[in-house]
C-alpha cells in the first residue's frame, strides 16, 4: 500500500458519440497554443525572446492591409497544397508528394513560356489558361507516377513521393542551372508581362486603395479548388467512394468500389491541385522559373490539411494562418522557428486526437478504509 | 577513376544508411512504423557536432547524439503506444520536429570551423586481404567497423535469443504476447528508443565522420527516408538491410565521382562537358530507391514474406485485435 493516494485518479473513457463540433476546434485550438508555448520555451532555450517574436509574427503578418496581403499571398500555395493533400489523405493515401508535384507544376507553367511555343506578345487570355494547363498536367503526372505504382506494385506511396519530390527539384535545377539559364544565373528569363497574373494592385488606377497590394488571381483559383474538393469529397458518387475506400477499405471492396482505379484517379487530382500552386507562384509571384520557390509549403500543406481535419474550407482559414508564420517567419531569428513550431503544432495536434476519442473524467478517490 | 577508392568510399557512406536501418527494423519489428528517421538523424548530427564543437570530444558527442534522437523518438512511442494516434502521421510531425528542433538549436553552427573527429585506421592482418582489405578494412572509420559488429549482433539478437523473440511476438502478435505476460507497452516504447539511438547515431557518423559538419536539411538529404525504403526492401532482416544499405552507399559516392575525370572508359565523359547534366545523376538514389521497393514488392509476393503482421496497428489491451 502506497503511503499517499492522491485525492483523486485520472481516468481515460472510450467516447461512443461522436463530440460536438465545438468541442472539436476547442481541442484543436488547445493544440495549438500549447505548441505555441513549447515553441516559446525552445526559442528561449535558443537564446530568443518568445514573446517578441510572437508579437512579431503578429504584426508582420496582420498589422496592415499590406501585410495582411502579403500573407494571403503565401496563404494562396498553401490552400492549395493543403487541398491536394485533403484530397489524397480522405482516402489514406498518404500523399507526401505535394512539394514535388509543386515544383513539377511550377516546371510545366515555365515550359509554356520558355519554349516559345507561344509568341512573345500573346495575349494574357491565351497565357493564363495554357499555363494553368500545363501547370496541373505536370503536377497530375506527378502523382500518377506514385498512385501506378501503389495500384500496380503496391509499392509504399509515403516513400514514393518523397522521392519523387528529390527527383523533382533535380530536375527543375537541371532546367534553371543549364537549359533556361539567363546569363549563367541560376534562373529563367523573367517571363512577358501577358504571362503575370492579375494583381490587386494592377487595378490601383481605378481604386487607390489597391495600390501596393500583391494578392493575385491565384486566391480566386484557392477559393474555386476549396468548393471543388468540397463538392468532389462530400457531394459526389466519387467522393463517397474516395471517403468509403479511406473509412473501411474492405466495405469498399466488397461495394464494388475499384480501389486500385480510385488509387490512381486520386493521387492524379492531388497532384493536379499541387500542380495548380505551382503555377500560380510562378505566374503570380516569381514570374521567371528558378531555385528557391518554396519555403516547404508541400510539407505545410500536410499540416495544413491534418489542422483543417480535412475539411476544404477550414483549410483556407488554416492556410490564412500557417501563410502569417511562414510570411513573418522569414525575418526571426534563429531562421529554423517556423518549421519548428509547425512540427510542434502537428505533434501536439496528433497528441490531442486522443481527447476526441477518449473522455477524461477526474474521479474523487474517496478514502476507503 | 579508382574502383578501389570508390568502393572503399561507398562503405563509409553506407554505414550512415545501415545505422538508421537496423535502428527501423527493430522498431518495426516490435510493431512500431517510424517514419521520423530523417528528424531523429538531424537531431543527432546536429548534436554530435554541437557537442563535439564545444567539449572537443567527438565520442561525447556521439553520446549526446543517441541520447538527444532516443528521446525525441519517445515523443513518438508516447504518442502511438499509450495515444493509440495513427503512426503514419506521427512520424511524419516527428520528422517535421526533429528537423525544426535542430534548425532551431543548431543555428550558427554551420559557421563552427573545424573539430576533432572520430578516428579512422586500419586492421591490421584484415587489410591485406587482397580486394577486400582496402575496401573494407583500410582506412575505415571506427563507425565503419561499429557497423560490420553490429550487423551480425542485430540478426543474432533478433533471430536467436529470447528478448528477440519477444520482440517479435510484439510485433507479430501483441495480444498473444500480452497473454504470456510480455509487456506489449514497455517493449514498443525500448525498440522506439533503440531505433532512435541508433537513427542519432547515423546522424552522428555524417556529421563527425563521413562528411563532417552542419549544413542544415542538407546534411542528411533524404537518407533517413531512403533507410525507410531499404527496410521494406531488406525485408525486415538486418543482413540484407546491410548489403542494401552499402550498395546505396557505393551509389551515392559512385555519382560523386563519376564528374571528375575527363574520360570514362575511353569515352569523353558527358558529365564532366556537361555539368549540369550532373542533376540527372543527382536523381539515381531517390529513383532507385523506389526501383529497389518495386523490386523488394514482387519478390515479398512470391515468396509470401511481409512485414510484421500487427505494424502501424495500435494494441490496446482487452481490444479484439487482428
């Protein structure tokens, strides 16, 4: 017999119901600022201020309609990565491929431009779409390659794709380094002006207020994949049975759902989505095809999608967020704090599933003699 | 080109590849998949060099480095074992925090300037072996020769001593182990850490032996994802996970070397007239690896091997499992 019993134990239920929406995101929301709070320890750890740097990435990412414009901008690759990857995680497939088939899409995007295919001065309404075109192709093929060989050789689609975004990178440096080098810099021409998508501040003539500010066309496309992959996942024949294959694979089997067919279709409309925020960065932000076009966003999307619980729409709100952090994130020292607190923010995450599957009862223990 | 130098090179390469896989195989063994190899082996290449930086001593610096990725392997074990959470994604935010965690905590490093390494020296009377001796036993790291011992220990371990064969009834079948009073629980959690320590140790050996220093995610560039593909490939089982693992290694300095000379094989070498034709060499490891997945696949069909039966699944007590 222990000497002291603690007045009271702490007991772990298995939930049978469903909880509430509300005490979802409360739990999510508990995740996060707990992981705020372990972030802050490390960065003091590290020999940083936590508070400032939280107030910081506050105010260099909402303070002003600037700003705040600036982190939709990094938002826009963001929702749809993260998209790409709801997509594909609906279904278990555990996509880790998002960065690769970014960086593909960013490849087909440039390759409409810098192949000359088209002539210099085509116009924009010819551009954009053959663009956007190009961009899904390449990121759809992209998951293809992976979706074939899970559905054909069953080979682990997790390792798969993560190789494949290596490849990927290589690939685009072969183009950046030799075919397209400008001048022996380690980028692409910048590309005509036809080839820039609209931004808010292209308009600034007509409204003053637009004027400094970078959102582009992109966000449109952003908010147009998000009730896509809603209808797709939650309205459609397909969707239910991409929902049914990732709940109960053997039900599906036995409905006579193709999971090898819907392995492929998936992986290719993941990709195809990461494909699309290729091209958007390219032909919104960067505007010439070169090295360092993502701070990690196809890694931020699986964050993104898990934090969103696979819901299209929150995932735009979590992109509006993780796009602050990377955004302020640049100017913090040390320069690893973003993808730290992103880490921590998904383990603390994982960590909280467990409050929605269990319920915690604090029981008195009453003195027994 | 010398196939020697190449060869010998390529085993002091592979050894960081052998470390991590051995350290995956136990922890799947026991039923646990870890898919946060790359975030352990950061974690301790950071630290080992950290440390060796200002202690000056390399082997405390591999000490704190076992240490340091054996307990962010715990976050994981807590988090699948006793939170019962999907291992699939608990790996990959374990992968995202080990490397956040040593970009954070290694800043500045890569500015440290030299420090002392681990040792290397040859075997006498081994070394004269002809062919084998100077690809193997001449001028190797002392990691290199931790990593011929530990090879035949782990499948010895695993395959013929008791604590093995708990180990795999855990990961075979929890249930039935739990009856015969294994402790399903505490096992998972050892293997976690013992694939950590030996996932810090990989890290170790990059960053004070094989290419000594800090250069941030570049430091382990993939490796620790190709160890996980190699433990699929190698079935499980220490032996093949080495020849995989030094074969990748001969590959990776293979590619290396391959853009020096001018000539190869009395042909102009294209790579060395072209550099940038380098990229596509660059991409050999990572299409290999999936290659070598494809491969190992078909082969575990014929012969009906495959991996632990209860791996990626949570064993919660009294539960109707398998």
């Amino acid at each position: 017999m222990p000497d002291f019993v603690l007045p009271f134990r702490i007991k772990a239920e298995p939930r049978l119901d469903t909880p509430p929406v509300w005490y979802t995101w409360f739990v999510s929301l508990l995740a996060i600022v707990v992981a705020l709070f372990l972030g802050g320890i490390v960065i003091a750890l590290a020999g940083g201020d936590p508070i400032r740097s939280y107030i910081h990435i506050g105010k260099a990412s909402f303070g002003s309609w600037g700003v705040f414009s600036d982190t939709m901008v990094k938002a826009i690759p963001l929702i749809l990565v993260g998209l790409a990857c709801t997509v594909a995680f609906r279904m278990k497939l555990w996509n880790i491929g998002a960065e690769g088939q970014f960086f593909l899409g960013a490849f087909g995007a440039s390759a409409v431009v810098l192949t000359g295919i088209l002539p210099e001065d085509a116009s924009r309404w010819v551009y954009i779409p053959l663009m956007m075109i190009a961009g899904i192709a390449a990121g759809a093929l992209w998951g293809f390659i992976p979706g074939y060989l899970k559905a054909k050789y069953n080979v682990n689609e997790i390792i798969s794709t993560l190789m494949l975004n290596y490849i990927a990178i290589a690939w685009n440096n072969f183009f950046i380094f030799g075919v397209w080098s400008e001048g022996g810099f380690q980028m692409s021409k910048t590309f005509p002006r036809n080839a820039w998508m609209p931004r808010l501040a292209d308009y600034a003539k007509e409204f003053p207020a637009l004027r400094g500010l970078t959102t582009h066309l992109g966000l449109v496309f952003g908010l147009l994949a998000a009730v896509l992959v809603w209808y797709v996942l939650y309205r459609s024949r397909w969707g239910y049975e991409i929902r049914l294959i990732g709940d109960n694979p053997r039900a599906a089997k036995y409905a006579g759902v193709n999971i090898r067919r819907n392995t492929v279709l998936v992986m290719m409309f993941s990709g195809a989505l990461a494909g699309l925020a290729g091209m958007s960065e390219i032909s919104g932000v960067v505007h010439r095809l070169q090295g360092a076009i993502s701070p990690g966003y196809g890694f931020t999307g699986i964050i993104v999608a898990w934090l969103a619980k696979l819901n299209p729409f929150a995932v735009v709100l979590v992109s509006i967020f993780f796009g602050a952090l990377i955004l302020a994130g640049r100017e913090i020292q040390p320069s690893g704090v973003p993808k730290m607190i992103q880490g921590i923010i998904l383990v603390s995450l994982i960590a909280s599933d467990y409050l929605l599957r269990y319920r915690i009862r604090i029981i008195r223990t009453t003195q027994e003699a | 080109m010398d196939w020697i130098v190449i060869l010998q090179a390529g085993v002091a390469s592979g050894t960081v590849l052998l470390f991590a896989t051995l350290g995956e195989i136990f922890a799947e063994r026991s039923g646990v998949l870890n898919l946060g190899v790359e975030g352990m082996m950061l974690m301790g290449a950071m630290s080992a060099f950290s440390v060796a930086v200002k202690t000056g001593n390399p082997w405390l610096g591999v000490l704190v480095a076992m240490l340091a990725a054996g307990l962010l392997s715990q976050v994981h074990a807590f988090i699948t074992v006793t939170l019962q959470a999907d291992q699939v994604v608990s790996g990959l935010a374990l992968t995202f925090l080990g490397t956040g965690l040593s970009l954070v905590l290694g800043e500045g490093l890569s500015k440290a300037g030299t420090v002392a390494l681990l040792p290397a020296f040859s075997i006498p009377l081994l070394s004269r072996i002809p062919l084998l001796g100077p690809i193997f036993f001449t001028d190797q790291n002392v990691m290199v020769y931790l990593g011929y011992l530990l090879t035949p220990l782990a499948w010895y371990y695993i395959n013929h001593t008791r604590p093995g064969m708990h180990l795999r009834a855990v990961g075979e079948h929890p249930a039935a182990a739990d009856t015969l009073g294994i402790s399903v629980y505490r096992l998972r959690y050892f293997y976690v850490f013992v694939g950590g320590t030996l996932a810090g140790l990989a890290g170790a050996t990059i960053s004070l032996a094989i290419s000594p220093g800090w250069f941030s995610e570049l430091t382990t560039a993939g490796q620790g994802w190709i160890a996980v593909g190699l433990v699929i490939f190698a079935q499980w089982d220490p032996v093949r996970g080495a020849i995989g693992s030094y074969v990748f290694g001969a590959l990776r300095r293979l590619i290396l070397d391959i853009q020096g000379p001018q000539t190869l094989l009395w042909f102009a070498n294209p790579f060395y007239y072209n550099p940038y034709w380098g990229f596509f060499l660059q991409m050999l490891p990572y299409a290999f690896t999936v290659i070598v997945l494809v491969l190992g696949s078909r082969e575990a069909v014929r012969k009906r091997l495959g991996a632990p039966a209860a791996l990626g699944l949570p064993y919660i007590r009294g539960e109707r499992g398998l």
